[in-house]
C-alpha cells in the first residue's frame, strides 16, 4: 500500500471558508475513490489552523496513473472553488505503508 500526506492552508480562514474545504476535499476524495482507484483518505485540522491529510493507494503505481483520469465536470468546478480557498497543498511525505495498527 501507497501512502502520501498533504498539508492545506485556507487563504482567508472563516467557518464558512472551513465548510467548504472540507466539502471540497470530500468530494476530491470521492472523485478518486470512484474513478481512480484511491483506497481513501482522512483529513485533519491541525492546532495551528491547517488541515494535513493522508490519502491511501493500493500501490504507487496506481497514485501515479490516477493523474492520467478523466476529471468530470462536477470534479472542475470543485477544484476551482478549492483553488479560490487554498493555497498550493504541500505534500509532507509519501511512501509505502510498512506497519498498518489503524483499523486493526
């Protein structure tokens, strides 16, 4: 299994800008889930305001070609909205997962 983590920091903070990041990344999550093979992933909001993130892969090989999928309409706009909302994410790590205690 293929992990990489991700941190994201709002541009302009608010419960309302919050709301949206996290719908936005729901939707992100699905989109890969149901079109490129993601495994899922989980979002957290850090003490110091932003959110860092975790998404699975069943491999590496699988994160790397789900660039190559599709995007739909609905996956656009969402990303568009995330762009006015969210700076750049910053990928903190990747690598393959080598212990696994979370759903034991």
């Amino acid at each position: 299994m293929f992990a990489i983590s991700y941190k994201f920091m709002l541009t302009a903070p608010s419960p309302e800008t919050e709301k949206q990041f996290v719908e936005c990344w729901s939707s992100v999550t699905t989109f890969f889930q149901e079109n490129a093979g993601a495994l899922g992933s989980r979002l957290h909001k850090g003490e110091d305001g932003a959110f860092y993130a975790y998404a699975e892969w069943p491999d590496k090989s699988t994160f790397e070609s789900s660039q190559q999928v599709v995007p739909t309409e609905d996956f656009v706009k969402t990303r568009l909205i995330w762009a006015e909302i969210c700076e750049p994410s910053e990928i903190l790590w990747a690598g393959e997962v080598t212990a696994d205690f979370l759903n034991a």
